[in-house]
C-alpha cells in the first residue's frame, strides 16, 4: 500500500515542477491540486492563507481540520503550509532548498512580473509590497524600504528556516530567534521530518532517489515551471539578499556537507525495470471499451519525458509529449508471447511537420506506425507488436520538439512539445 506522500514545498526552491512529476505518479483524484488548502481554510472562515501565521494557536484547529481532511482525501500532497503534524505514520516527506541569495532574489522576480490584478484580493499591506517589488528599480531598494515589515521577513528573511519550522514555531518567536538558532531548529525538521531531502541544484539526483524509494520509473530530468528570466545579479541586490539569509544559508550548507557524505541513491530506467516494473504496472487497470483496454492520462503514468498533466481530474486530461526527446510509456498486458495492436490517442501536433520526425519503439524494438481516424482526437497512432512479459514499454523519439512560439502557436507556453496524448490503449490482434 502506497504512503501518504508530502512534499514539504519552500517557495521558489523548483517545487511548481516536481510537484507536476509527482502528481503524475497516482491518479489525478488522488493528488491534492494546488490550491485546495487555501479555498478550504477560506470556506471555512479562516482567511487568506498568506495573511496567517502558522503557528498561531488560535489557528491551529481549523489548520489541523484542513490538514486532517486534505490526508484524509488525497495520497499525494504538497503545499507550502507544513502537514506533517497530521500525517499518519509511514508516510513519506520529502523538500527542496536552494541557494539562499538566488532563492531571495527569484522570489523578487517572481513577485516583479504580477500584475496589480494579480494581488488586488490581498490585504494593504501584500499589496504595498507586490506594488513595491514591480516599481521599485532593484532588488536592493526593495529590502532598503522594507525590511522589517512582517510580510517581506515572511517571504525574504530566512524564509527557507521559517517554512520549515513553521508547524513549531509561532511567527513572533522566530523573528527573535538568532540564525543557529533558526537553522538548527529547521535542521531537525530535515532530519527528524523527511525521508528525502535535496537541493535544487541537484533536483534530478533527489527525483531518482524518491522514485526509488517509491518504486517508480525516476524522470528524465526534472520540468523546470515558473521560470523567471532576468540578468546577471547586481553586486548590491546580491549582497542585499545575502544579508536576509544567515539562517537559510547555515541550513543550506549542512545539507549540501550531509549529501556530500551520503548522497542519494542512484536510480535508472533499468533499474526500474528490473526490480519494480512488474510490481508498479499491476496496479494499474485499464477500462475496457469494446476490445480495447484504454488507459487515460488521470490514471498514474509511469514513464518518463512526459510534461505534467493539463485539465487533471477531467475527461480532457491530456499529456503533451516531448520534454525529452526520448520518451516512455509502461502498459500492463496480460503476459507474454501475445500479438497486440497498440493505439495512442493524440488530441494534436504542436506543428503539422513532426510526424515525419517521430519514431515509435516498442520494448526498445523500432516499430512502424500508421495515422488512423478516431473520434474526438486528432487521430490515433496505430502499430503492433508481440509481447515479451507481463508489460510493455512505448518509446517515443523525437529531436524536433517544439514551443509554441517556435510553431507560430498563440500563447506563452514554453514547453517543448511534440503531440498531446489523451489515451492510449491496447487490444489483441
């Protein structure tokens, strides 16, 4: 039986898009999506969440009924207020830390790109500082104007400690806390609290050893989601940031000293293989459609190289392919040695000229596949093969993926894309 899954999320530590590969890994019901904490605690008469300090006591009933609801409801949770006080025993957290100063500074960009629009339900105070941070020429003026009022320590001054420890230590008590005092208080936390923790800089070695520890198929490479771009750091913002951090930055080297003395496990597609693949594949039950067993993409996707789902927990759940240009997909079949004909249901191309670019393996062996006409997709690829165990592995290669803007799409998506898969199914040939 699976375990709760927690990933205790820091804001701006590369979070956005390990929690996408995460939710991936159980169906679409049962991953928490990312604003239900916040919209129960405000049905429920608490408020805006950022407006609220963690640890007041007068909080912690209605933030132990949301915590205890949202555990009781979903497997695979992440946010960025800490559950791990309500999560039953056996359960699985994990988190991220970055380099503190560049953390600081993304936080700055972050809330730079907002639009008044963007904070307008916030109170005065929120709304000063995100008005701030889009006017105000850089990063240094910003912490010269406000440092020391509660919403910018909140977000900027140790904020990584302060998220850590935010379940046992009222507001109040850690602003007044000296920076060992703050680091070794979140160290505990990273100890005694996770069964994983990793840096963002090496995010893709932490997803190994999760899926490991997991029993998944570990990711190509980690989906990087709300990148802001921006130039090289001035002198003045980087020492400005570096002033709000001792804490974070005490933290973040024990961690980086501790994974250099016990690094994550590593973790491959073959090993997955090997030793989990049969395990993983069947728990995973197809519907069957006339002839056809038809998996959606709601349903856990192992695999590697898909993009995160869009529309989840709808029957137009999708899965764009190619944020690799090598891809996977893992089927079960009922055994070896049968002759089957396998179908991807494919909602559209991002540009009409990658089907001549795309190849189709099946369990590593090159198969030929033909378009075919199927209702409410764009079509469906078609091809055969002959199974060699109790599941099957799709390989889909492609080098020409594409953004939107690179295939003259409307939008701001920048995801490198081939075809947006909506099903995929098989059935005996």
């Amino acid at each position: 039986m699976m375990p709760k899954i927690f990933h205790a999320h820091v804001s701006k530590c590369g979070g956005t898009g390990l929690n996408a590969w995460l939710d991936t890994q159980v169906h679409a019901e049962r991953a928490r999506a990312a604003g239900f904490a916040a919209q129960e605690t405000a049905r429920r008469g608490g408020g805006r969440m950022d407006d609220l300090d963690q640890a007041d006591p007068a909080m912690l009933a209605l933030r132990a009924a949301v915590a205890r609801d949202s555990i009781d409801w979903f497997d695979l949770l992440h946010g960025h207020t800490d559950l791990s006080p309500w999560l039953p025993a056996g359960s699985y957290v994990l988190t991220v830390l970055r380099e503190p100063a560049a953390r600081v500074l993304s936080q700055f960009r972050d809330y730079r790109r907002l639009a008044p629009h963007d904070y307008a339900g916030k109170d005065a105070a929120w709304r000063a500082l995100h008005e701030a941070c889009r006017t105000l020429p850089n990063f240094a003026a910003l912490a010269a104007t406000f440092r020391g009022r509660a919403h910018f320590r909140r977000m900027f001054e140790d904020h990584q400690c302060r998220a850590l420890t935010q379940a046992a230590i009222p507001e109040v008590e850690f602003n007044s806390l000296q920076p060992e005092a703050r680091a070794e208080a979140a160290w505990q936390f990273v100890q005694a609290g996770c069964q994983r923790a990793g840096v963002l800089e090496e995010v893709d070695a932490l997803a190994a050893a999760v899926a490991r520890d997991l029993g998944w198929c570990p990711p190509a490479r980690m989906e990087r989601r709300n990148v802001t771009d921006a130039p090289a750091p001035s002198a003045a913002d980087l020492a400005a940031a570096e002033a709000l951090v001792p804490a974070d930055r005490l933290l973040y080297r024990r961690l980086v000293a501790h994974l250099r003395q016990h690094p994550h496990p590593a973790h491959t597609v073959a090993d997955f293989e090997r030793d989990f693949a049969a395990t993983r594949l069947a728990a995973l039950a197809p519907v069957l459609i006339g002839a056809e067993h038809v998996f959606d993409m709601n349903m856990p996707l192992p695999g590697f190289g898909l993009h995160g789902r869009d529309s989840p927990g709808t029957r137009e759940c999708c899965c764009w392919f190619g944020a690799e240009p090598e891809s996977a997909l893992y089927l079960p079949v009922p055994g070896p040695g049968l002759p089957l004909e396998l179908r991807l249901f494919n909602k559209g191309w991002v540009d009409p000229g990658l089907p001549r670019a795309l190849r189709v393996t099946v369990d590593d062996v090159p198969v030929a596949w033909q378009a075919e006409r199927r209702p409410e997709v764009s079509e469906a690829l078609r091809f055969r093969a002959t199974t060699r165990r109790t599941w099957v592995k799709i390989g889909l290669h492609c080098d020409a993926a594409m953004t939107d803007a690179e295939a003259g799409r409307p939008g701001d998506d920048r995801r490198r894309k081939v075809f947006n898969l909506w099903r995929y199914s098989y059935a005996l040939a």
